[in-house]
C-alpha cells in the first residue's frame, strides 16, 4: 500500500493548518493543528506537558 498510512487515507506531504487559539491556564496566544472546539479548553504545549500525567 504504496502512499497510504494504516487507515487507508493517503498522506498529505503539506504542512497542518494551524489555528489561533487562547491558552486556557495561561491565558497566552497559541496556535494549534486543530479547529478549536467552543466550550472545550485548548492548552498551549507548556501547560498541556505540564498537565499531562507522567508515566512510570
């Protein structure tokens, strides 16, 4: 399967659109490779490793 990743939709060589977004702890500026959801938070990537839970 030349050209496909395993659920059978093609690559897309093209860089991720990113989208503005505020950052729910920090309250920061930030951009983010999906469509943020209304009502949902978006982290910046320094609160979201800080909230991510660490694994052993």
């Amino acid at each position: 399967m030349e050209g496909r990743n395993r659920s059978g939709g093609r690559f897309n060589d093209s860089p991720r659109e990113m989208h503005k977004a505020t950052c729910a702890d920090c309250k920061n500026e930030c951009e983010v490779p999906f469509k943020p959801t209304e009502g949902k938070p978006v982290y910046c990537k320094e609160c979201f490793s800080k909230r991510k839970p660490q694994r052993f």
